[in-house]
C-alpha cells in the first residue's frame, strides 16, 4: 500500500472529485484514478459510489476514512521528527489558539515544555479562527491550534485533530424559542449578535441579520443573548452549561448545530523545529472531540 494511494483517495473525498485531487497532487488524473483503484483492489472494497456527478463515500469508505487519516499524520509526524532530530531547539515559538477549542490541557502541556525545552521563549495568542489564520500567513504565529475551513493546502500544512461543535442559540423567552421550525427569513427579523469578526473576514457569511452587534469574544455575546437582547451562534462548549439549566435554547433551524473540523496549522514553507514538534504532537494526542 501506498502512502500516496491514501492521500489520493483523502483528497478526493475532501476535494470532491478525482480531477480537483489530482490537480492539488499535482498528478496526472488517471494515476490518482489508478491509485484510488489499487486500494479498492487491494482491501477488497468500494470506497466511492462513481455514478453521480460527484464521486461519494460508500459505508466502507467513511469506516475507513478516519484511520486513513490518522495514518497519513501519523507518517507526516514520523517524518517531520525526522528531519526536526538534528536541529537545535527554537529560540523563540509564537502560537495561536482558537476561543472555541478546548484548551484546558494546554497548561499542562505548556509545564511539560517548559521542562524538556526550558531556554524557549513562548508567546500564546488567543483569538478567532480568521485571526489567528492570518497571524499564521503573515508569520507573526508559527502555528495555530484552530478550526478552519477550505485551507489553501498549497500555502498550508494542515494535521486536522477532531471536530467542535457549534450552536446557534438564544434566550428561553426569546421570540424565537417559540417557533416549532425557523426559517432564515425569521432569524432575520432578529437581531443576531456575534463574537467580533476580523478585517479579512467576508461578513456576509456570517451575518444574517439587518440587525447586527458584534462583541469582543463569546462570553460577552452569551451575556447579551441571556438578557434577551437577540440570538448568537456560539462554541456549543460556551453555552452548554446554560442549555442545561434551560436558561437557553437551542434554535429549531436545520442548521442551529453543526461540526468544525478543528486541527493545527502552520506555513508550508515553515519547517517545524524540535518544540514545535512537541507541541504539535502533545496537543494533538490531548485533544478530545468537544
């Protein structure tokens, strides 16, 4: 089996078709179609249903998605480590995470670092996915633990870790917790508040209503929503403890909740060195889908 096999058949499912995988490969079509084929031969298995327009995962295929996808980080790790024995540790490591991602275990990882790498200097950025993004292209972060979307794999190295959930929520006396099933037209009618967006951000995918507030981070939204004041969406991990006790509800609107990927990210043509390789490998064996 073929490391370049399994790529192929992960960046078709994630690319939608065998001509896009083949063109972010850099291969020619058929040998990513061949490639594809000799894994189909070789486990004895169909992993795309071909006769729609779009090649789509069979059963098979989404069981053996997820530990196709451990392996390849698993040998991109191996090889990274590699390269990383013979290199004297970083002066200085700037890294980002996400306000929605779990983020708990960081301190102990951080002690463990301080422990094996005591001399690094350590700077930590809190922020949104689209900003610590940016500090990441721009080089002001050397990786980011975020949720992201759609990444340019051509200027990123992406190690997808797991998923977070998300929620879009409001008060329990709200005008809108009374509707059996919500329209987009309805949460328009409302004023959404939102955690603050950054100047890269297109707004106009995320703002769904003419009435619109935006707040420095989560909580402060949430704090608003709780008064009544409008509906936000939100890390399902922000507002859990208040769904709970009833305080909040969770929107009656197909998608009021859905999964982001979430995963660690840096420049491609930045190689990582012997602490960011820790860090890399500490956080994604700690992370725990939320």
């Amino acid at each position: 089996m073929k490391l370049q096999a399994v790529q192929a058949f992960l960046q078709t499912h994630e690319s939608g078709s065998i001509s896009e995988a083949a063109k972010k490969m850099g291969k020619p079509r058929v040998m990513v179609s061949n490639w594809i084929g000799s894994l189909e031969d070789q486990w004895g298995v169909t992993l795309f249903d071909r006769t729609g327009h779009k090649p789509v995962l069979t059963h098979e295929g989404e069981k053996l998605l997820m530990i196709c996808r451990s392996l390849l980080t698993t040998s991109e790790m191996l090889e990274r480590k590699v390269a990383s024995l013979h290199l004297p540790d970083e002066e200085s490591l700037s890294f980002g995470v996400d306000h929605g991602v779990e983020k708990g275990f960081i301190w102990d990882i951080l002690q463990e670092i301080e422990r094996q790498h005591p001399a690094v200097n350590i700077t930590l950025k809190e922020g949104f996915d689209d900003e610590l993004l940016s500090g990441v292209d721009s080089g002001e972060l050397d990786f980011a633990y975020t949720g992201f979307n759609q990444l340019d794999v051509t200027r990123f190295t992406c190690q997808q870790i797991g998923h977070y959930d998300f929620v879009a929520v409001c008060h329990r006396d709200h005008l809108l917790a009374t509707h059996d099933e919500l329209e987009l037209t309805d949460m328009n009618s409302h004023r959404q508040i939102s955690a603050r967006l950054h100047p890269s951000t297109d707004a106009s995918k995320v703002r769904l209503s003419d009435n619109f507030w935006q707040m420095s981070d989560y909580q402060s939204a949430l704090a608003l929503v709780k008064r009544g004041l409008g509906w936000t969406v939100c890390p399902k991990s922000e507002a859990i403890e208040e769904i709970r006790l009833g305080n909040l509800v969770i929107l009656n609107h197909p998608q009021a909740v859905y999964r982001w990927p979430v995963g660690l990210i840096w420049r491609i043509d930045h190689q990582p060195g012997p602490v960011m390789q820790d860090l890399i490998h500490n956080i994604s064996a700690n992370y725990s889908d939320q």
